[in-house]
C-alpha cells in the first residue's frame, strides 16, 4: 500500500537534546511538508521541499533543520534551540509542489520534553 | 494575507442530526484553492475535498456536502444525518503558493 510513514509515534525530549522525526513516503511524491500542530489550533508550517536536495523555510522555521538527500524521506531535527517543542507533528507529501496540489498527511508524531 | 477562520470551535450533536461546518476565507489571490480535512482522533488528516475557485458548483458526497460562495468568501461543509463515526477535528485550508493554510478546526461531537 502506497502513503506516508512517520516515526516513532511518540518522541520524548530532554533539555539541550537534538531529536529527529522520520517521514517516509512511497508515494512517489516530489513535494513535502512538515507542519507543527498545537492544541486547540490549526497547523502551522516548518519546512517544505519541492525537490531534492532543496527545502524551504515556512513560517516557524526557528529551532527547527530539514534534509531532503531523497525523493522519498524528508526527516525533521528539533533542535535544542527550539525552546518550546511540545507538540504534534505532520508529515505531508504531494505529487508535486504549488498550490493546486492535495496534500496528504502522515500519522503524526507527538513530540513531549522531559 | 491569506486567512482562514473557523468560527465554530466545538458543536455537539446527537445521531441523525444534520449539522454544518463554517469555513470563511480571505485571500487576494484569484485563482486559488480550499480543502476541507478532517482528523479523526487518531490524529491522522484524512482529506475530503479540494475546490478551485472558479469552480462554484456545490458539491455532494454520500452524506457530506460543500457550499462555496466566492461572494461571501465561505466553503461551509454539511453533514447529513451525522453518525458517530463522524466525531472528529474538522479542518479548512486554503492554498498559499507552496502550502495550506489552516484555519483553527471546529471539533465536532455526535452522540448516540
């Protein structure tokens, strides 16, 4: 079955740790998103990529690092400089980039600090 | 700049119910996009809908429907004889150059 992976399905954090979030898609998608969703509020964009080896910042890119070495993984740092990384995660991939597209989510992953 | 609102955080209804979801949208874009998802509470966004703005035909769907008025800038959603199965996040999403979006979601409740 094609769609998106993402991995672990719960993360815990300590202070001044780096932790990385898997997404996988075999979808043969060229774009992919991460977007941060907090309680109670829509979901907001960290980082996207069109193509690979290329990524973009979206609006709460701070504390946050992206790759994108293939077409099929996209995995997201939290790094110790985002002082406020609780919370839930999605992955998202479309056939290709621009707003025409659908986008398709992962499962999530919930990030908590310890 | 573009903006969703989803003024209805939570609605309760009881099975068999009909009940609509308000989506109002703001863009200066003409051309442009609006989806409806909903996240059940596994988490996952399960995507309903997609529609372009120059397409204004209301849509149905089984039980759901969309009604968009480019007039009134809304893509208001419309559950026909709600079920349980139905109790989930509801999201709006309008497209921006390279991503959605989202409104705040409006959390839906049916009871049995």
């Amino acid at each position: 079955d094609g769609g998106i992976t993402q991995s672990p399905k719960y993360l815990f954090r300590k202070e001044g740790q780096n932790v990385t979030l898997s997404c996988e898609q075999n979808l043969n998608h060229d774009a992919m998103y991460w977007y941060r969703q907090d309680p109670g509020q829509g979901l907001r964009l960290i980082y996207y990529s069109q193509i690979v080896n290329d990524f973009q910042k979206g609006d709460i890119a701070e504390g946050y690092s992206v790759s994108r070495e293939k077409k099929e993984s996209f995995p997201l740092t939290v790094t110790s400089a985002q002082k406020n990384p609780t919370a839930f995660y999605l992955c998202a991939s479309s056939p290709r980039g621009g707003s025409q597209e659908t986008q398709y989510f992962g499962p999530g992953t919930r990030l908590l600090v310890l | 700049a573009q903006k969703v609102t989803q003024a209805q955080t939570e609605i309760s209804v009881v099975e068999k119910e009909d009940v609509t979801l308000d989506c109002v949208y703001e863009t200066r874009d003409t051309t442009y996009y609006l989806f409806w998802y909903k996240q059940p509470p596994s988490g996952e966004l399960v995507f309903l809908i997609r529609r372009n703005s120059f397409d204004e035909q209301n849509e149905i769907s089984g039980r759901y429907s969309w009604n968009f008025q480019k007039s009134t800038s809304s893509f208001n959603f419309t559950i026909t004889a709600s079920q349980v199965v139905d109790s989930a996040v509801y999201f709006c999403a309008l497209s921006d150059y390279t991503a959605l979006i989202f409104g705040k979601g409006t959390t839906l409740s049916v009871s049995s």
